[in-house]
C-alpha cells in the first residue's frame, strides 16, 4: 500500500512539473525576448540563446517615451475600468431581480440576454458603432465602454444570479421583519454577500475589455488615441523585432495581473467574512 502511494505521488508531481511547465515556459520566452538586445534575435542562422547576450531595457524606454503609447495605455485603462463600473451597476441589480423575483418569460428573458453573445463580434460592430456615430459617441471613452458593457453585461448577469441565488432566501425574510425595504436589503444585506462573486465578474468584464479590438477598432477609427490592441495592430504593419512585441505584450499583461490582485483580495476578504458568519 505504501509502495502505491509512492508511485502516486510521483505520478502527482510529474504532473504538475509537466503542467507548470507548459504554463510558466511561455512567459520565460515573452520576457528573454522583451529583454533581448538585436544581436540575440538577429542571429545570422547560429541557434538563438536561451538567455539574451546582453540583456537590456532599451524596449522599455522606447515604449514609456513614446507619446502614443502612454496614450493608449490610459485610454485602455479608463475603458476597461468605466466598463466594469458600468457593468457591475446595470448587472447586479438586474441578477438580484432575476434570481429573487418571478418574473414573467424569465426563460425567455434569459436566452435574448444570452443571444446577445450568440452572434460573432465583427457582425455587431456594424450596427453597434452605426448607433454610437448617430449619438456622437464615436473616439470617446464613454462610446467604447458602452460597446463593451453591450459584451460582458450577459456575463456579468449570470455569473451574479449564481452569486444571489447562493444567498439564503432566509436573510431577505428576516429583514422584511425587521422593517428594511427592498431597496435597503439589496444594498445592506445581499450586496455585501455577493462582494466575492461580484469581483469575479469585475475581473471577468476588465479582461474582456482590455482585450477587446473590433469595436475599439471600429469606434476610434479616425481618433488620434487608441487602445492597446488597436495599438498593437498598428505596429504590427511595421514588422517590428519581436523583443519590441514581446515588451508591448508583457505590458499589455501587467494592468490585467495587478487588477486581479487588486479585486482577488476582496475575494478572499469576502469569503473569509462568510466563513465567520
């Protein structure tokens, strides 16, 4: 018996060495390019080293001193952010109506709000950016956000009717019988429950935004700012050296982990909360 442990267990950690591997060897080759100089890219037909020759930040500092870059690094930011507030507070009052209330066709309700996602991103931008020229949102950071809550509110919707569906009926009786109104026992008692599952859906909605290029595409079309993938679709005309493109996308990465660590800690904090209670 001890002896098929022992087998076991070296079977679990070739596994995870196996599965870390074919993670974690990916971003060790995004980053020795990000930090390779021209003579460890441009090889002349001699194998490329596993380690640059003489690593160097120049790809940083052209990037960091390059205007349009940082502007479409804030503009992708304040996209992604605007996107998530709006998500999140169109979205959470939606899913608590849907998972505490009966409401008529909710079947129905339901698929049209999933239909939403059923049709592929290049055939919406039409219409999509058609209405927001008519409204004179176009190259702004409202137009684009709303185009991108139009992408992840269904997400937001069912990861949260999950959320609320989760919480005991029980909480919202008692506060009935305390006096609190409806309004009040979704801020004061569910809200604040829900927090650990909000955050996903807020990670959720900031990585589809982030990642977004079509309706960005469409929307700032003819704007002097643009977002990171639109950004990086214009260099890739130029055919740049890939430790330019591999410094562009460890960049492109860093907003995304630091939010995730931002909102994770609230997850934690949250389910922590509940354990207690």
């Amino acid at each position: 018996m001890a002896a098929k442990s022992w087998h076991w267990r070296i079977i679990l950690a070739l596994g995870t060495f196996f599965t870390l591997t074919l993670i974690l060897f990916p971003v060790y080759i995004l980053f020795k390019y990000s930090f390779s100089d021209r003579a460890s890219i441009v090889t002349g037909g001699e194998v490329i080293p596993w380690w640059p020759y003489n690593p160097t930040l120049e790809m940083y500092r052209f990037l960091f001193s390059a205007s349009d870059f940082l502007r479409a690094n804030l503009m992708s930011v304040e996209i992604a952010l605007l996107t998530v507030a709006i998500s999140l507070i169109l979205g959470a009052p939606a899913a608590y109506a849907l998972a505490r209330y009966r409401i008529p066709a909710k079947g129905l309700l339901l698929l049209s709000l999933l239909s939403v996602r059923l049709f592929p991103d290049v055939a919406a931008a039409v219409p999509v950016a058609e209405l927001l020229f008519k409204l004179n949102m176009q190259n702004s950071v409202l137009g684009v956000s709303l185009a991108h809550t139009l992408l992840a509110m269904p997400y937001v919707i069912f990861i949260a009717m999950g959320v609320f569906d989760s919480i005991p009926r029980d909480l919202d009786e008692q506060a009935l019988v305390l006096g609190a109104g409806r309004f009040r026992i979704f801020f004061r008692v569910a809200l604040p429950l829900a927090a650990p599952g909000l955050a996903a859906a807020a990670i959720y909605a900031f990585l589809l935004s982030w990642d977004e290029f079509i309706f960005a595409y469409f929307l700032l079309f003819f704007s002097d700012t643009f977002t990171l993938p639109v950004y990086l679709q214009k260099i890739l005309s130029w055919s740049p050296q890939q430790n330019l493109l591999a410094a562009v996308s460890v960049v492109l990465s860093l907003p995304v982990i630091l939010f995730t660590l931002v909102v994770q800690r609230y997850m934690r904090a949250g389910i922590l909360s509940g354990a207690l209670k």
